[in-house]
C-alpha cells in the first residue's frame, strides 16, 4: 500500500509539473495574469506530491519492506536504522528521486522568495524548472521506478547497502551535493527567462546572483564531504582521483566559479551580459552532462550503481534538447541584449575576465579528460584511460595562473584603476610573502622545495592581500557606525572563500610534496619507523559489528618517546554480502594526519599494513568549508533583502508596462 | 571608439594566447598520459607496447594468486578465457580484489610477459563489472576444467 501511495504521488507530481512547465509560460506570452498567477501553486503542489513519494520510500526503507525491489537490493534488516535512512538515495531509482525532491526544493524556495518579480520573469523562471521535473519525472516513472514490487517473490531479507555508502559521510553528501547541483538550475531558469523577454539588465542579474551563489556554495560543500569520505573510506589515503565521476561534479562547480564571477560584473556594471547566460546555460548544462556520466553506467564508479543503455538514452536525450533548444534560443536572442558598456583594461572588470577565461578554459580541459576515453570507445578506436597526470599536468598551471590576480581583483576599481595605485596596494604585502615564502619553504621536511615556496607565495599572497583590504576598510573612512557593520555579508563572504581557495591550494600542494607512505608487513610486537613517528602493533583481534564482524589491529604510536596516539584500523567483513571493507584509523590534527590502514591477512599473526604521514590535508577540507559557508553568507547581504521590500513598488508597474505591450 | 577597438583586440589577443597554451598543455599531456587497454589475448599475442602503461583487464584465474610470506609481493594470472597473462604487484590489493573476479591492473610489460602493476583496481560492488572487462569476456565462455594459467 505504501510504495503504490508512494508512486501515485510521483505520477500526480508528473502532470502537475506538466501544468507547470505549459500553463504560466502560455500565460506570460498571452499576458495572462491567471494563467500566470498559477505558477507558484503549481509549484508547490508539484513539491508537496514529490515529497510524499519520497517520504514513502523512507517508510519502505524502515520498515523493511523487502517486496520492493530497491529496498531488497539495497538494505537488509540488520542495517543500522540511520544507513537504512541513507540507502534511500544510496541507489540509482532512489538518488534520481532525491534529485527531482531537491529540485522541487529550490523551486518552492524561489516561488516563496520571488514575490517581489515581475509576474512575468517569476512565471517563466518557474515554467522552465517545471519543464526539468518534467524531464526528470519522466526519466524516474519510465526507467527507473523507486516503487517496483518483487511480487511474489518477495525476498525473507534484503542484499544490504553496499558496505562503502555505510558512512556518515554518505549521509550528508549527497544531498549537499545535489543541493548545488540542482540548485544551478535556478540561474539557468533565469537566463532562460531573461533571454525569452529580452530583458537582461542588472535587476536581473541582482535577482539571479544570491540564488547562484547559494547553489555554488552547496556544490563546494558537496564535492568537498566527496573528498573527505573518499579519503577516510576508500582506504588508500588519496583525497582526489580526477576520477570522472568526481570530474563531474567538479566541471559545473568550474563552471559555476565563472559565473559567480561574471554575474558580479553584470550586477554592478552591466557589462558580460551574454556571456553571463552562456555560463549559466552552460553550468547547469554541465550538471546535466555530470548526472548522464554518473547515472548511465558509462563509467566505472562507485557511483554507477547500474549500467542500463535505457537510462543513458534518456539522459543523453533529455541533454540534448535541454542544451540543445537553450542554446538556440541564446542565438536567437543574445545579441538583443548585449551590452555596449565601456571599461578599461586596468580595472576589476578586466580582472574578473581573466578569472571568466581561466576557469571555463580549466572547465574545458578538465571535460576533455573526462570525455575523451568515451569518445575514443564510441567510436571504437580503443579502450583508453586518461589519469590523474593528464589533470594535474593542465590543471595545476591554471590555477597558478589565476592567483596572482585574486588579490589584485577585490582591491582595484570598477570601470577605470592605475597600476600605480595597484603597486601602492600591493608592494607591502608582495615583499612581506616573498620573504616568508622562502623562509616557509624549509618547513616541514628540512629541504628547500620550490613547489611549497610557490604554493605560499600564492596563498599567502592572497591572504595577506585580503587581510590589507580587510583592515583599510576598517580603519579608513568616517566614523560612526561600530567599524564591523561597514563589511557587507557580501565582502565578507567574498573574503573567507578567497582565503579557503588559498587554504586549499597551499594544503593540497603540502600533501602532494610531503606525504610519507609504507606498505609493509607487519606482526605483533613489531615497530615500523615512519618519519619522526613509531607504530608499534600491539595485538590483534576480533570485535562484531551490527551487521558485519571486524578484524582488528591495535597500533600504538609514538613521537619522541612519547605515545601520542593509539590507532585501531578495522578489516570489516559484512555478514549479508560477503564484502570486505578496510576502515582506516587516522589521528588528526591542524598540522598532520597519522594513517593506518589494514591490507590483508599474510600467514598466521601478520598483516600487510598501510601507514602514512599526511601533513597539512586537513586544510583541504577546512578551506572547502570556508569557500561553501562564504558563497552562502554573501546572500544575506543587505541589498538582497533591500530590493524585496523596494522593487515591489517597481513591480507592480513593470508588469503594467509588460502586459500593455503584449495586448 | 578607438579605445573599444583597442582593448576588443587586447580580448582576443588574449583569448588566442591562453586557449593556444591550453591545447598545446591538454596535447602534451595527453600524449604521456593516456593508457590503452588491453585484453590479455592481446598482450599474448604481442599486440601490446611494452614500453608505455598499460592497462590489462581481466579475471582472476582461481587457485593462481600466490602471496610472499615476507613482503607484499604478490603474483596472480588474469586470463580472458582465451589467454592469461602474470601479474606482479607489491603494494595492499584493494578489498575487493579476489579470484574468480573481474580485474584491471595498471603497469608496464617486463621481458618476460608479465605485468609489473602499479595499480590494481577491482569492481566496486559484487554485481559490477568493469565495463572493459566485460566487453574483453564478451562471447568467450570459461572451458570447463580449464582454468587458464600455471
């Protein structure tokens, strides 16, 4: 009764969209105020039926109902009940319903948020969303049905959650990931709206930018949780692959880092008009491309959890007309909003130009990599990979390249600068990080390495660059309001992203040089020497889990004669499948990371064991933090609420205008 | 006008300039970086480079994996039905690695026909097959009694 509750709403939730994605836009071109007025319902309603289909396949998922298939497939009763929770969208049917859930999400939110639009804009912004749950609606009902029942052959128990998804991390992840994934479509909802009224100015852009940001924000924190799981439960001590699955989450966040960019332009100076909707088209077309990649079984991941011919036709369809008819509509309709605006080539617009040009250069190599082995296979011309050399051999001079210019970007001015006053700026800070970069670059290991003093140079560079600018505006200027209150949450969000991207940079730049690794065997009662730190296995033994029994080593580690740490790698072997999973033990801190991971058992009372020394890779995930929460701080910026209040007045009139003229 | 024309040449100077030095990276790049796969009646027959990466794919011939009691050194037989090909690995197989199961080891040939990996990746769940794999097993069927290999 409840999965069939559950896929009558999915189906109400279908032709509800449909209504969605036809009536208002009719209504907007018929200056139907109605037909328009019914969008934000519809909406809702599409949200309100998504969210009980999902709801009853939590239910199916608790309660164990082993008749429905991805249940039997994907849990067993023995399950922790909070991985039955996640094995939710754990599953290919599952996490296609968990995108068209977000989805529904987003678009709620911007029929709550956007009342003060124009009837016309906020009807076809939410017409076009309606359109992609109509897609994707469609791609769940047709090829992918969460609700399929194994009748009667309903299984006593179920196959149980694959052992690498039962992880808190994977309990969050998703989600966040779809978050900025899905919520990508809402820029693109909104250049398409701009393009099919013609209306593209800075309103727009000031309407389209806080959403944007937010979705970028979600995305950051997504692929960064994917990088912190991967690196504690894949077992290897690697954060990133450049594998495509992770490429595909990580060219629409390139992507996205462009147009968080260049609608900053747009709002404040009205220029890259154009070029703004072609990244917004291209972000969310690049999302679409990275949910094809991910869920048709093209590639070997742990994300493809079923290779069906069917669904990759679906998607490579569904892509096809999505960038496809975008994109016609962007040629016919672009150059009636390009924008004649004059700037200078020593000026912000300039420089956030070459941060436009680097990141969709970066987005398009790194789609090369990714695409290049299928293409090569489609065409039959041989089964090709393409590793993490290619990536970081293309990727890394990029990045070295954008960085000069982070620091330069925030303090220079719109339309007209002088390097002069640049120079004036900048000469304290670039002469205090040379020195430190040179004086930093023995830390650590004793050795000068020039890959470390670059990377401080950079980072620091950025940092201390954000630091002046941060203390002048403090300091400098009339007096009065309390000082903090003259940093908007736009620059402040602006700030901590631009210091996490250097965090970042220098922690992955750290790791990549000074990471210390040995494979070897060891058994009890021996001492392996790993830098300045001794692990001392002490015994080994058994402990059961809920659902799994668990092989474990005990290693006692010590720094200078001192034990600082006693770590407890597990080797888990989970009862319903059979598999084999190896649970790393890490001591972390700021400075360093202690990693122990078990191998397999070699002869009677040893192991091959794994141990590193990371320094610095919590830093990683620090800065991905600092970018999320940053990108989601500047849309409680001031101005944002502002207009909700001011541009009402503004339009009602709008609208008066807009439907004189279609009469 | 004249500074609009100026600074529209600039763009473009620097659109060429910076796109040209990413072809001439992703080229150069690739050119090292990209690893043909092989299955293992390929690397049988000499069809395969033996001083590039590659990458060979396969099962696990049972019985075959032979572990040190001393190091991690491991050698095991990755056959296709058809032919089977040595491995040699030092290093923690991944959990998944058994025989009897698909595999893709990554490394170069030695002079003796073996592969010296240096990486082995297994399928990530029980019912997944490496893509490569499967199509290398296409239409070829395990003859009983044999089991390929030593």
């Amino acid at each position: 009764m409840i999965p069939e509750l559950g896929h009558v709403s999915l189906i109400i939730a279908f032709v509800l969209a449909l209504g969605l994605g036809a009536v208002p836009l009719w209504g907007s071109f018929r200056a139907n105020v109605a037909a328009m007025n019914l969008a934000p319902t519809l909406a809702v309603g599409v949200s309100v039926f998504v969210a009980i289909a999902f709801a009853m396949l939590t239910i199916s998922f608790l309660s164990d109902d082993f008749s429905v298939a991805v249940v039997a497939a994907n849990s067993n009763s023995l399950l922790p009940p909070i991985f039955k929770f996640s094995a939710v969208w754990g599953n290919h049917e599952g996490s296609l319903l968990l995108w068209v859930l977000i989805l529904s999400g987003w678009m709620t939110a911007v029929a709550c948020l956007s009342s003060a639009l124009p009837l016309t804009m906020i009807s076809r912004v939410l017409s076009v969303m309606g359109l992609i749950a109509v897609g994707f609606l469609a791609f769940s009902l047709l090829t992918s049905n969460p609700f399929e029942r194994l009748l009667p052959n309903t299984p006593l128990d179920g196959n149980d959650l694959n052992p690498l998804l039962q992880d808190p991390g994977l309990i969050i992840h998703p989600p966040l990931l779809y978050m900025g994934y899905v919520g990508l479509s809402v820029p693109f909802a909104f250049a398409i709206a701009a393009l099919l009224s013609g209306r593209l100015d800075a309103s727009w852009a000031r309407w389209s930018r806080p959403w944007t940001n937010v979705a970028w924000g979600f995305l950051s924190l997504g692929i960064m949780l994917g990088s912190w799981w991967a690196y504690y439960e894949l077992g290897w001590g690697g954060w990133w692959f450049w594998d495509p699955v992770e490429n595909a989450s990580f060219m629409p966040w390139l992507m996205g880092t462009a147009l968080v960019h260049s609608l900053a332009v747009t709002e404040k100076r009205g220029v890259f008009r154009s070029w703004t909707v072609l990244l917004a088209i291209f972000a969310f077309s690049l999302s679409l491309l990275g949910t094809f990649l991910v869920r048709s079984g093209v590639l070997t991941s742990v994300h493809a959890f079923a290779a069906d011919p069917e669904r990759g036709l679906f998607i490579l369809i569904f892509l096809a007309i999505v960038v496809g008819g975008s994109l016609l509509l962007y040629a016919l309709r672009a150059p009636s909003v390009a924008s004649r605006v004059n700037y200078g080539l020593v000026s912000r617009e300039a420089l956030l130009m070459v941060n436009n040009l680097v990141f969709a250069v970066a987005t398009i190599v790194v789609l090369l990599g990714t695409l290049f082995p299928l293409v090569m296979d489609a065409f039959s011309l041989g089964k090709y990979s393409v590793g993490p050399p290619y990536f970081n051999a293309v990727f890394v001079p990029l990045m070295a390249l954008v960085m000069p210019f982070m620091t330069v970007g925030p303090i220079s001015r719109w339309r007209e600068d002088s390097t002069r006053r640049w120079m004036h700026e900048l000469l304290v800070p670039a002469a205090v990080i040379s020195v430190l970069a040179v004086l930093f670059s023995w830390f650590g290991s004793g050795a000068f390495n020039l890959w470390v003093a670059l990377a401080i140079l950079l980072a620091g560079w950025v940092v201390l660059g954000v630091a002046r600018d941060v203390w002048r505006r403090l300091t400098q200027g009339a007096q009065g309001a309390p000082r903090w209150r003259r940093l908007s949450a736009s620059f402040i969000g602006m700030t901590l992203a631009h210091v996490g991207f250097a965090a970042v940079v220098l922690g992955a730049v750290v790791v990549s040089q000074h990471t210390e690794e040995r494979d070897l065997r060891m058994a009890v009662d021996e001492v392996a020497e790993l830098g300045e730190y001794r692990f001392a296995l002490k015994r080994l033994s058994q402990a059961p889990g809920p659902n799994y029994v668990a092989d474990q080593a005990v290693f006692e580690v010590s720094h200078s004669g001192r034990v600082i740490a006693t770590l407890i790698p597990e080797k888990r072997r989970y009862l319903a499948s059979g598999q084999v999973m190896t649970e790393a033990a890490i001591e972390a801190s700021l400075w360093r990371d202690l990693y122990v991971a078990l191998g397999e058992p070699i002869g009677a009372d040893a192991w091959a064991v794994r141990l590193q020394y990371k320094p610095m890779v919590r830093w990683l995930w620090l800065g991905g933090l600092l970018i999320g929460f940053g990108a989601l701080i500047t849309a409680l910026d001031r101005r944002y609420r502002a207009q909700l209040s001011r541009s009402a007045a503004v339009t009602a009139a709008v609208d008066e205008q807009v439907l004189g003229l279609a009469r | 006008m004249h500074s609009v024309r100026k600074q529209r040449l600039i763009l473009v100077a620097l659109v060429v300039v910076l796109s040209s030095a990413a072809i001439g990276l992703v080229a150069f790049a690739l050119r090292d970086n990209i690893n043909l796969f092989y299955p293992p009646a390929d690397v049988v027959a000499g069809k395969a480079p033996v001083d590039r990466n590659i990458r060979l794919g396969g099962m696990v011939v049972e019985g075959s994996v032979v572990r040190s009691e001393e190091s991690l050194d491991t050698v095991f037989w990755v056959t296709d039905y058809e032919a089977s090909v040595p491995v040699k690995y030092s290093g923690i197989l991944p959990d998944l690695f058994a025989e009897g199961e698909g595999v893709v080891a990554e490394g170069r040939l030695d002079e003796t026909g073996a592969l010296v990996a240096t990486q082995v990746l297994a399928k990530h769940d029980e019912n997944y097959m490496p893509p490569e794999v499967a199509a290398a097993l296409q239409g070829k069927t395990m003859p009983a009694g044999d089991r390929g290999g030593p």
